[in-house]
C-alpha cells in the first residue's frame, strides 16, 4: 500500500511525476469521471505510462476508480479546478414520465458519429463526449424532465463544432425516446399480433 502525499493545507506534494500531474489535472479539469480511453486522449499519454500514473495516484488518495470511470477524490474535490465555463447549446423536455434511466443506458459509453465518449459523474446526472481530436467537448445532463446539451467550446469555430455534435446527440436521445415510449411499445404490439393473426 502507498503513502498518503500531501501537505499540511492538504495539496498534493511537489513529489508527483510530471506524468501524474497531467493525468490529475485533466481528471480534475473535466468535472466527471473519465474512462482511461479518454484520459489517453486527454493526455496523450501512453498506455503503459497512463495505467503507472493512475497506480500512483490511486495508492496516494489523489484518484478514485468507480466501476471503469476515474475520479478526483473526494477529499480534493474542494481543491479541483472547476469543469471550465459550460454553457447550454440545445435544450429540451422529455416526453412526460419518461425514464431518464433508459437514456443513460443506451448511450454511456458509446461511441457515434464523430462524438468519442468521455465520461460521466459519479451519480450519472452528467454524461460527456468529446469530438475526434479532443479539443470540444459536449455534456447531456438532466433535470427532472428536461435535458439539456452544453459545452466547454471557447472559439467561434469550437463553438460551431460542439452545436453540431449536440445536435446529432439529441437526434440519437429522440430515437430512444421514440422508441422507448408507450406508443412505439403499443405499436409493436399491434404488429406482432396482426403477424399472429393473418
């Protein structure tokens, strides 16, 4: 077992390698978990190296792994940067007493289009995805019934990418919603019993 580094005003001590700083700070930078395919990306770390940081930083108390998602802990979160100045881009209502649960299934971790998965905080309100190259990063997040779609893009340019992406997004959030309602189930239904009955 590792020992606990940290200072008396309870900061992590100058004694990280320069490897587990940036792994720290692109966890701490995100506000979510992060899977270690995103933090590879996020990092541009490699693979061997990446799993050694994230060790360290484990047996230190610095990061906690929960299921395949990986956090600041919980300890530091008073000491994180925040998550950068997102902001909404789309935003819209769930179909009444849809259950959110079903969206969150079907697309955490998924890959699509050009959105690679990022990760999600810890109680699943807050689920990510990043484009292709890493630089624009897009969140789902609910609200009772409503959702919403933001970003952390800075540039004009960015900003256009990410209302692109957050646009496919809700496409692929209205088919499951489409086909997770009452009526699409009641549909099926009434096919599957015509097929039984002609």
């Amino acid at each position: 077992m590792g020992q606990r580094l940290v200072t008396a005003g309870g900061g992590m001590t100058d004694q990280l390698r320069g490897s587990d700083r940036t792994v720290l700070g692109a966890i701490e930078k995100s506000g979510v978990g992060m899977t270690f395919q995103a933090l590879r990306r996020a990092t541009g770390l490699h693979q061997e190296s990446l799993a050694r940081s994230l060790k360290r930083l484990e047996e230190i108390g610095a990061v906690e792994r929960r299921e395949d998602h990986y956090f600041a802990s919980r300890s530091r979160t008073g000491q994180a940067k925040s998550g950068g100045g997102w902001y909404a881009i789309v935003e819209g209502v769930l179909p009444y007493g849809f259950d959110k649960s079903i969206i969150i299934r079907d697309l955490r971790g998924r890959w699509f289009k050009n959105l690679r998965w990022y990760g999600a905080d810890a109680v699943l309100s807050k689920l990510v995805w990043t484009n292709l190259g890493g630089s624009v990063k897009i969140a789902l997040s609910f609200k009772d019934n409503d959702v919403m779609v933001s970003t952390d893009a800075a540039t004009l340019e960015k900003v256009a990418e990410a209302i692109l992406m957050a646009y496919q997004l809700f496409a692929r959030v209205s088919e499951i919603c489409s086909s997770a309602s009452p009526l699409a189930a009641e549909k099926e239904e009434l096919t599957v019993t015509n097929r039984v009955h002609d």
